[in-house]
C-alpha cells in the first residue's frame, strides 16, 4: 500500500484516491518570467516519478500543471526588455517543455495557462463575493480571511501571529492587512482584461484554485508544489476553494523541500538560481535528473555541480553493468543463492521503497545493491542469469526512475496507449476482431507497435522497434 505524507494533517497516510483507478494531480506550475533555474527541476522530476510509480500501480493519472503566464512579474519584466508579456511568456514556456523533455519528465495531460482561463477565474470570484467570502472594494476584490475558521490549517499559523505590529490602518480597501487580492486593478497600459469589477487582472492564488476546478472538479486526489508555497500561496488557495464549495480541494498536500546554494534557497527573485540550460551543459540531464532524486523529496538539497558530477561517476556503474545486460534473454531460472534470491526479490523491493511516500533514496541504494549482487552472481560464474535479471530489473527500475541513458532508456506507456490496450483486449475477447483491429490502427498511429504474445499483449514505442 502506498504511503504518503500531507501536509496539511502532518501525518503519512494510506493513500485512498477518490475515484480509483483514475488519480488526479494538480501540481502548481513555473511563472515564466525568466530562464528556468535548477529550482524548478526538482519539482518537475519529483512528480514524475510520482506519476510512474501510480501507473505501475495501475492507475489511471490525470495531471495538470498551470503556467502562470501572467502577473506583475512578466509585465515589468517585458517592460524591461521591451517585449510583449505574451511573447516573454512563450519563450520562457517553451525552453521550460523542452528542459524538462531532456530530463526525461513526461508532459502534464494539461499545461492551462492563466491568460487562457480568464472567463472560469473571473465566475469563480463572482462566486465567492455571493458567497461573502470575498468582498469588492473599488477595482478591486479581496478575499476576507478572518471569515474563514480554517485559515491557517495548512501552515500551522495563526492569523493575529501573521501580520503582528501591523497598523490598523490598511492600505488599497482592504477590511483587514491579512486579506489578499482576487482581482486587481490594472492601468489601461498594462495587459488586462474587463471583469464585473473593472479593467484587471487576477491575483495570484486564485488561478490554482480556478484552474483545479475547471480540469480535476471540486476535489482532486494530490496537490503539489515547493515547500515555499505552503504559505502564503497554497494557504490561500485552501481557503479559496472551501469558501467556494464548502470542502477541502485536495486529499492529500504533498510538498517537496527546496534546492539551496550554500543553504539559501534558490530563486529566481534572490538572483541565485542556477541556469538548468547551462548546467546541462556541463552535466548529463539523466545524471541532474537523477542526483536530484538522490536525497527524499521532503528533504533539502543543497546543490553542488561538483556533488551532481560524483553521483554520476556512480550512475556509471549501472550505465556499464546495462552495457552488458541489455541484449542478455530473460532469466529462465530461478537459484536459491542469497545473491540470486536478491536479485529474483529486487522489483518488490523497489517498489516498496516508493510506496513508502515515494523514498527515491532508499529505491536508488536497492539498485546500487542490486548491481553488486549482479557482480558477485558473475564473479561465482552465474554470468547469464545474473545478466539476465540485471536486465529484467534495470527495465523495472528505468520505469520509474528514469536512470538509463535517454537513447536506451525504457520508457513507460502514456494513460491513453493504457486504456487502448485494455480496450483491445476487451474486444478480442468479446472476438470483436474489427475494433481490436481498429484500436491497433489508433495506437500504431500514435507511435506504437504490438506484439501479441503467449504472455500477452507487448507494446513497444516505434522508436525502439
């Protein structure tokens, strides 16, 4: 059984989704402003590996991850270089698919972007003033904190602790110093839109708040982002969406800890975010990928480029040991030698270690015993069935780590090659040979080939055929 820590319980809890077999993610995404920093990778890989382990499960992933494609940031920064918001956005959106592309982190099923989604953002307002959960002063909307008995669950604050000294006076409308913008209003000169409240843009929490709604419903199964959003950011959005539904959004808060620089954590706002663009150039993205999944992901990692060079002269002992392995058969006996015991037990214990909230440490120490254990098998003159396990399990830890080389790597089938295979059996079994057939068309087509075989259906990705 999968265990996972939330946040907001501080608890690790036995993870029951919604409506299984289908999972849903809202994991929140980059703002892109600016070059994407190794900061943001970690989140990136971290969540892919999430995704992995529940499709081995069997589960059926619905992931969405936003692009804050616009906010006080962007503008002043496209002012800076003189480019449209839009055009700044873009850019930096699309470096960002691309490094992640490189580190082997499989695409969200929807990437929304708020400038997309201001019509739901703006009714979903609408909806909280009705519900006076929010208030309109001006221009402007803000949501009224101290009305919410809840605020302050997630992050373990208390809201007279949170704005102590704090002049009564308040700036900008507001009843309060702790209640935050839902819509703002915006110069005519600035990008923006119309709204019941006037010419503005929205704030910032309520985008995720808006945007999980729209794609996953009123209530999701995992919400995710960097340990920095718990406040104010994911606090906000909490409150947000049970003023609106009356219900908590997520069942499970999972945050992952932060990437520093000499323990400072790194951003791009502090000016010490490290170029993922340049570091992959100086290091390879499956050695950065997985040196980033080195350490648990609740923990801190303090970044080192000479750290992520050592991991990788380590990864190398897998590289070469899946040299010898890759083109070795199936093992086609089982030993009673503890080194063959081990190796034939390797795959339940991987998979134990990410049951256990996703312990990405524990899992690459199993594949690093398990490589030792392919040595001693050789060395006693066991070659072709240690070779022939070392293969099975580094395919089995491939999938979901990701830690073979890309152009070797083996990667896992995407929810809807899934469900089109389970279709197709269906169908073979009711002998409906002409949707089974037509279901092969759909998957050829989408890149991949079948193999009927006496152990089952095998799909492979054209590429590798």
């Amino acid at each position: 059984m999968i265990q996972i820590y939330d946040s907001l319980t501080r608890k690790k809890l036995p993870f029951a989704p919604l409506h299984p077999p289908d999972v849903s993610i809202y994991v929140c995404g980059v703002t892109p402003y600016a070059e994407a920093h190794v900061g943001h990778a970690r989140p990136a890989v971290m969540w892919d590996v999430i995704k992995r382990h529940l499709i081995r499960h069997g589960y059926f992933v619905r992931h969405v991850q936003n692009f804050t494609d616009i906010d006080d940031k962007i503008v002043k920064q496209a002012q800076a270089v003189n480019i449209g918001t839009g055009e700044l956005a873009q850019k930096h959106m699309a470096q960002y698919t691309a490094l992640m592309a490189r580190l082997r982190v499989i695409p969200p099923d929807f990437a929304p972007r708020v400038t997309e989604n201001i019509p739901g953002i703006t009714a979903f307002i609408e909806e909280l003033v009705e519900a006076k959960a929010a208030y309109v002063s001006g221009h402007d909307v803000y949501f009224s904190v101290r009305d919410d008995t809840t605020y302050g669950q997630l992050s373990g604050r208390k809201i007279e602790d949170l704005y102590a000294g704090v002049r009564a006076a308040v700036h900008e409308g507001k009843r309060d110093p702790e209640d935050f913008a839902l819509w703002k209003s915006a110069p005519e000169t600035e990008p923006g839109w119309p709204s019941p409240w006037g010419y503005g843009r929205p704030g910032w929490h309520i985008e995720c708040s808006a945007m999980a709604y729209q794609y996953l419903g009123r209530q999701f199964d995992l919400h995710g982002g960097g340990i920095d959003l718990i406040f104010p950011h994911h606090e906000n959005e909490r409150a947000q969406s049970m003023g609106h539904f009356g219900c908590e959004p997520a069942r499970y808060w999972v945050h992952n800890g932060l990437i520093t620089q000499n323990d400072v954590k790194m951003s791009k706002s502090l000016g010490n975010g490290l170029s993922l663009r340049e570091l992959l150039e100086q290091i390879d993205p499956v050695v950065l990928r997985t040196y980033l999944l080195s350490v648990h992901y609740r923990s801190p990692l303090d970044f080192r480029v000479e750290a992520a060079l050592e991991w990788g002269r380590g990864l190398q002992r897998v590289w070469r040991m899946w040299e010898e392995a890759r083109e070795q058969p199936a093992p086609s006996e089982w030993s009673d030698d503890p080194w063959a015991s081990r190796l034939q037990e390797f795959e339940g214990r991987l998979g134990a270690c990410l049951d256990d909230d996703f312990n990405t440490a524990r899992a690459f120490a199993e594949v690093f015993e398990m490589v030792h254990d392919v040595h001693q098998g050789v060395a006693l003159g066991h070659q072709a069935l240690a070779l022939g396990w070392a293969r099975k399990n580094l395919c089995a830890a491939d999938q979901l780590l990701g830690l073979l080389p890309v152009a070797q790597a083996t990667e896992p089938l995407p929810d809807v090659a899934v469900r089109l295979l389970e279709a197709r059996e269906q169908a073979r079994a009711r002998r409906d040979f002409q949707e089974a057939d037509q279901i092969r068309s759909l998957l050829t087509k989408a890149g991949y080939s079948i193999e009927d075989t006496p152990e089952g259906p095998r799909v492979i990705p054209t590429a590798q055929t």
